[in-house]
C-alpha cells in the first residue's frame, strides 16, 4: 500500500517537473517564434500596403518588395522546423494550457499555406498572387474610350433608368475578367497545391478547416441558411421583377437580368427603393466624405470604445485619388493590422453617400476588432476573430444600427419625429442583408468549392457561374456570356480573399443574432428602431467578444453571449413583418423561382 502510495508520488512529483518542463519549453519556443513573426508579419504587411495603395503600371519594385517581404515570411512561418516543434509538442495536448495549443495550432494552419517543402511553388503563387492583384486593381475601365472609376460604374447602376446606359456600364464591369482567367485557374492549382503538401485536400477545404469544420460540414450550413431564408428570397425576387420591370418601361421577365440591379453582381438590391423621409444620399452628400469616417468612429466611441489612434488618420488611404493621378489604388474597401499591434489602417475610397455610410462602419468594425484585441491576453498569434465572420458581422452590425431612424434622429440626420415608412425600411435592409445569402452561402460559396475541389475545368468557368447565378439568386446575363468572359474574377474575393466568401453569408445570420440580443435584453427597444449612441452596456456586450480574440472557440463565444447556436432564426424573426407584406405586394403576381433551391 505504502509503495504503491510513495510510487505514484514519485509519478505525480516526476509527471510535475515534465509537465513543468514542457509548458516552458514551449513558451520559450512560442516567445522566440512571435517575435520573429511579428517583424516579418509587419514587413510584409507594408510591402503590401504599398503594392495595394500605390498601383502602377509594370511597376517592378513594388512587386519585388511584395514577393521579397512575402518570401521571408513564407520562408519562416512554412519552416520544416517550425513545423516540426509545433507538431512535436502538440503529441502532448494534455500537458499544455488552452492557449498554447491554440497558438501552436495557429503555427501549423498559418504553415500550411507556405509549406517550405515545396517553397518553390510557395514563391510562385506569391508572385502570381501579386501579379493578380495588380491585374485587377490596375484595370482601366473605360466607356466610350474615357476611364471610369467603380465608383462611377456603381453609381450610374444605382441611378440610372436607361437600360441602354446600364447595359454599357454592366458589361464595363465584366471586362476585367477577360484578362484575370488565365491568372485564376493558375492561382487554383498553387493554392491546392501548397496546402496539399501538408495533408489539406485542397484550399477550401484548409479555409474551412479555419472554423473547426470539414468542407461537408460547411456546405451542409451554407445550404441550410439558404433554405431557411429562401421563402422570403423567393418574394424578394418576385417583387424585384415586378417592380423593376415596370420602372424600366419593360415586360416583367422570369429571371432578373443582372444590368436592371443596383450592384455589379447582383449582391445588394437595397438602392432599389427609397425610404421616404430618410434620404440618406442627400443628406450625407452635404456632410462630405470626412464626416462620415469622424462620425463612424465618434458612434464606436459613444459606446465606450477608444478613439482611433491619431496613426490611422495619418496612414490610412481613405478616399478616392485626386483626379488625374497617375497610379491607381485597390478600389475594393479593406482594414489592415500592419503590425497585429497599434498600427490599424484602412483602404478605401469613401464618397459621400449610404453604400460608404455602411462601409465605414463595416471596416471600422474590423479597426475595432483590431484594437480590442490587442492586449495582453491575446497572444499575437491569436489576434484574429474568433472566426472571420464574427470579424466581417461587428462593423455590418453598426452599419445595420446607424441606418434606424432612432439613431438617425437622435444624430439630428432626419427631423426628429418625421413620418417615415417603416414597412419600406425593412424591405429596404432586406435588399441588402437577405439578398447577400444567395449570394454569399449560394452562388460564390459553390462556385470556389467547385474551382478547388472539384477541379472545375477551366472551359467551363463562366458556364458554371452563370448555372449557380440562376439557381440561387434567379438572375440571368443581359445576353449569351461565353467563355471569353471570365465574370467571377470580376469580383475581388475571387482573386484575392479565395475559398471564404461564407465568411458574409454567416457574418449576417451572426450579427442579427447579436443584434437582437443588444436590442431585447440590453436596450430593450424594437430590434427594428435600436439607438445604439452612447450605450456603454451595448458597447461592454461587444467589447467582451472582441476582446477575447481568437483566445476561444466560436461556437462557446456564441452560446455565452447569446444563448444560441449559430441559425438564421434572429435574422428570420427580424424580418418576420416583411413577409407579409411582400405578400400582399405580390398578390396575383407569379413566382419564378421554385419553392427551393435545392
Ligand atoms: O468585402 C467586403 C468588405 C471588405 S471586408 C467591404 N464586403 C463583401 C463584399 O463587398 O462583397 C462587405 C459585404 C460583402
Ligand atoms: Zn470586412
């Protein structure tokens, strides 16, 4: 008895000292290996921040510099020998803390997009990622032989009732592709490539995996959010048809051709209708572009986050540039933790108007989230949400909060008790926020899971788009689109953000899930008509998912903070008002689309 006692002290003392031995070990390595990233993370986060603000026609230097930064960067987070000591000590799980088999864990997922057994591929797709950017971003769109910015395509999509004009703009705006098909089927083969080198079966699934979930896993959620929220895509299509067809003088056809829409891909309807009453537009119009990025942060502030760092005003590239530059500049919005410490940027080219009124709260969520999680218990390592969509839901959610009249009114942008439809601002948020599912957990989401994973022959690219845009959003091409065209690439996450536009789709089933636990058991308002201004409550609520990082597990975050698992069933319920009344609006009209995608 009394050796068995003494033995297993000796086993428990002896088992201490290992234990003891091994979580410093693996700090040491932890601490020897973030300091290391850090400097090569921030150097290539610069060299990319030139490539992207500062775009010039066959402008080598900058491409160097971006494939100089990312080559060291590659070339140390994909080491053999890095990967070899996370692996090595994650064999002893049990041993090690929560948050050091998370950081270790993040070495490997971070190793397998660079691995250094096959660093020539790694080098290559660095180089073909850099050269697809500037491909894209340094396209000059032209109508009648003069250059147009995106800017100026969105806007006469938005505004005009000419279907001539709209016709001209649309096909622009697919032009770009051309030129990105050769790039993209080569990016597809690299990126599988190098994730398959350790043990991924292709890049989607790797992204996935990003979220702890196989790529059947994933696609079985997306399908499922789609279905949920298809009744009301469904009349939301209807309605669309109606009420453009008659707008444009037309006879109403049974799929949406993609020029009638007031968006390039047909991802947001909302400037289809006016809320009266509320015109955002002019009133912003009157403010400038400068008031909308002060006022974004001062509506954070209010709720008890810090003001942004004078360091963001000063390297941020904000707005569109000065007429006549000669170099272009990423013209897709984006937010940027240089060095995952206090240097927060933003790119973007914010023109006084609603689209940019949201995304300025939406990259200013991104900041947010930065700033939130840099601090002591967030680990540099874990300094990512805690998963992207929680990152891309926070500023959407604000965005979604600044356009309710409460808030309109309580910032003095509309009269205060002016009559408004409130009907018309549900269907209004709906254009938006229920048309990004199709689209998002639909159309992009199958279409790069046919690119990576199912080896989508190249021949039958812009077939295959325009098969899953019919299916999921019931929109059609002005006329026959051949495989000359490569329309996909035409949107930006395809080239450069691959195999994780779900990241949206889930980001707004998030949001309202946060969005109406804010409104119900916080601020106790309608979750249709919340003022989120000056609540430090709402603002603690949000703080306290942010600041945890990517420090725990999305799915635990979720379930303390609102009680739920991730579903559409919030969003559903904010939007339970609208059905009916689509309903009635489409009383006698015929619906085109089935009574399910799938
Ligand atoms: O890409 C974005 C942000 C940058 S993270 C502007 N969004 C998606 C898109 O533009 O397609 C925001 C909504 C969807
Ligand atoms: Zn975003």
């Amino acid at each position: 008895m009394k050796k068995i006692a003494f033995l297993l002290l000796m086993a428990t003392v002896g088992c201490k000292t290992n234990t003891e031995t091994k979580v410093s070990q693996v700090d040491q390595f932890l601490n020897t290996y973030t300091e290391r990233y850090l400097k090569l993370y921030a150097e290539y986060s610069e060299a990319e921040w030139e490539a992207n603000t500062k775009i010039i026609d066959g402008d080598t230097l900058a491409s160097h510099k971006v494939s100089q930064a990312g080559g060291a960067y590659a070339a140390f987070t994909g080491s053999a020998e890095n990967i070899e000591q996370a692996t090595k000590f994650l064999q002893d799980k049990e041993v090690l803390t929560a948050i050091q088999i998370k950081q270790l864990e993040a070495i490997l997922y971070g190793a397998a997009s660079n691995p250094g057994t096959v660093s020539d591929l790694v080098k290559e797709k660095i180089k073909a990622d850099a050269a697809q950017n500037a491909a894209l971003f340094g396209y000059d769109f032209q109508i009648d032989g003069e250059s147009v910015s995106t800017n100026e395509i969105d806007e006469i999509l938005k505004t005009s009732d000419n279907l001539d004009e709209r016709l001209i703009a649309w096909n622009t705006s697919k032009e770009v592709g051309i030129g990105l098909k050769d790039g993209l089927e080569n990016l597809v083969g690299l990126r599988n490539q190098t994730v398959q080198a350790l043990e991924y079966e292709d890049y989607f699934t790797y992204q996935v995996s990003d979220y702890g979930m196989t790529r059947a896993e994933m696609l079985e959620l997306c399908e499922q959010l789609v279905k949920d929220i298809w009744p009301l895509y469904r009349e939301l299509h209807t309605y669309a048809r109606y009420e453009l067809a008659s707008k444009y003088g037309q006879s109403v056809p049974d799929m949406l051709p993609a020029h009638w829409l007031p968006n390039r891909w047909g991802q947001s309807w909302s400037a289809m209708v006016e809320v009266e009453g509320i015109d955002l537009d002019a009133i912003l119009e009157e403010k400038g572009s400068e008031w909308l990025v002060k006022q974004a942060e001062q509506f954070y502030v209010s709720m008890g986050f810090e003001p942004l760092p004078q360091s963001f005003y000063d390297k941020s590239s904000l707005y569109p540039l000065p007429e006549g530059a000669d170099y272009k500049k990423n013209n897709h919005a984006s937010a940027w933790h240089m060095d995952l410490q206090q240097d927060v940027r933003s790119l973007m080219s914010v023109t006084p108007n609603a689209r940019w009124y949201e995304t300025t709260h939406h990259e200013l969520g991104h900041i947010y989230y930065y700033m939130e999680y840099t601090n002591p218990n967030v680990p540099p390592l874990l300094r990512g949400g805690a998963n992207r969509a929680f990152h891309e839901g926070v500023g959407s959610q604000m965005g979604l909060a600044a356009m309710q009249k409460p808030f309109l009114e309580g910032l003095g942008l509309i009269e205060e008790g002016v009559e408004t439809d409130e009907m018309q601002a549900l269907l209004k948020e709906a254009l938006d926020m229920v048309v990004v599912m199709p689209w998002g957990s639909g159309v992009m989401t199958q279409f790069e899971n046919s690119l990576y994973a199912e080896a989508l022959p190249r021949d039958l690219y812009n077939q295959k788009w325009w098969e899953l845009k019919k299916k999921y959003q019931g929109i059609v091409p002005p006329s026959e689109r051949g495989e000359e065209y490569c329309d996909a690439a035409s949107k930006t996450h395809i080239n450069n953000d691959p195999a994780q536009y779900y990241d949206y789709s889930l980001s707004t089933v998030i949001l309202f899930q946060l969005h109406n636990h804010i409104a119900g058991n916080i601020l106790k308002q309608d979750p249709r008509a919340t003022n989120y201004y000056g609540s430090k409550k709402a603002g603690a609520f949000l703080r306290n998912i942010l600041s945890k990082g990517a420090t725990e597990d999305w799915r635990k975050l979720m379930k303390d903070n609102t009680g739920e698992e991730i579903s559409a069933k919030a969003m559903l319920k904010y939007f339970e008002p609208l059905m009916g009344y689509l309903q009635q609006q489409n009383q006698g009209r015929e619906h085109t689309l089935g009574e399910m995608p799938i």
